[in-house]
C-alpha cells in the first residue's frame, strides 16, 4: 500500500497547510502595520483552496499581500476607526444618568451589531470581488444584511473563535486559518448566490435588448 494514498496521509498533509499558513499569518502579522495585509492575504489563499484552484501557498501569500497592500489597510483602519468612535460612544452612553441612556444605547448596541455584521464579509469579499475599499464596505453591509442566516453563521463563528483563543491561546498557532476558512466556505455560498441572480439578470437584459 502506498503511504501518500492513504486517508491518514492526506488529513496529515492538510493539517500541515493550515498549520504552515497559520504561521505564515502570524509572520506576516508581526510588523502590526501589516495585520491587514495579511489577513487579506490570507483569505485570499484559502478563497484558491475552497475553489480547488491550487494546493502551494507560499508565493501566493506574498503575491496576495503585495497586491492588496493599500486597499486592505485602507479598509482595515477605517473600519477600525469607526470601531474605535463606536466603543467610545458606548462608553460616553453609559455614563449618562438621564432618561436619553436607554434609547441611545439601544442605538449605539444596533450599530455595533451592524458593525459586527459587516465586518465579518469585509475580507472575503475582498478576496472575492475587485473593487475600491469603499465598495468593499459598501457591498459587505449589503450582504450582511441581505443574508441574515449566513451573517449570523458566521458572527458566531468569529466570536467562538474568539472565546477559544482567549481562554487557550496556544491555539492560535491553528486557529486563524481554520475558521478564515470556514468562514470563507460560509461566505462563497452567499457570492455563487449573488453571481447566479446576476447572471440570470445579464441574460434577461440581453434578451429585453437584443444587439
């Protein structure tokens, strides 16, 4: 029997990919300025796998990296900015002692949970769709909340991700590549969805307006 033909074999090499891409984040991450980058690269890579278009990484990565440099840390620090006025908000709200604290963290608590909602597509779609960093915004809000099953699918796949690196953080060394992939799986249901409707909407307009 050949050893590289077996089940074992392949579950040891695809743990392998996700341990060396993991790393490989990690790394890149290092420089803090390039946490975006990198993560864009990183759902770049496992966009390629979820779509079956290669199994090497390494160059990719660095080649994903280079060419959504600007635009990733673009979107990356604005979003954290809006973050960062958000908690501020939040923190001013509940300070106050009059009757405007309920209704207005009512508000600040719902555009966290838009905020939250967004931020989940924001990488992916850019992974999937070429586009300037405000469409990337845009078009992630759109599908957050055209797509209220998924975005909650995955809301709490970030947040059990979350919880487990908190509470065992020596997962990490796997864990930012396994749920980017899982979450990606997520996501691509949602973009073949979107690319059907779009589809059968070209053709529809062809046929309305025929050449």
């Amino acid at each position: 029997m050949n050893l590289l033909d077996t089940r074992l074999y392949r579950w040891l090499d695809t743990v392998s990919d996700f341990f060396l891409l993991n790393l490989l984040w990690l790394l890149a991450c290092v420089p803090i300025i390039t946490i975006f980058p990198a993560t864009a690269a990183l759902f770049a890579v496992v966009r390629d796998w979820v779509k079956g278009k290669e199994t090497g990484f390494f160059k990719s990565f660095f080649r994903y990296m280079r060419e959504n440099f600007g635009q990733s840390l673009a979107v990356g620090l604005t979003w954290t900015v809006v973050g960062l006025v958000l908690l501020a908000d939040f923190l001013f709200v509940r300070s106050i002692t009059s009757w405007a604290r309920t209704p207005l963290l009512v508000l600040v608590l719902s555009l966290g949970v838009i905020y939250l909602a967004t931020a989940v597509y924001i990488f992916p779609v850019m992974a999937q769709y070429h586009a300037g960093w405000l469409h990337i915004i845009k078009n992630s809000f759109i599908i957050a909340i055209s797509s209220p099953i998924t975005t909650i699918s995955a809301v709490l796949l970030v947040l059990l991700t979350a919880l487990v690196v908190y509470y065992l953080p020596v997962v990490l060394l796997l864990f930012g590549s396994v749920p980017a992939y899982f979450l990606y799986r997520l996501c691509h249901r949602v973009f073949r969805q979107i690319e059907t409707v779009t589809a059968v909407s070209n053709e529809e307009t062809q046929q309305d307006n025929p050449i």
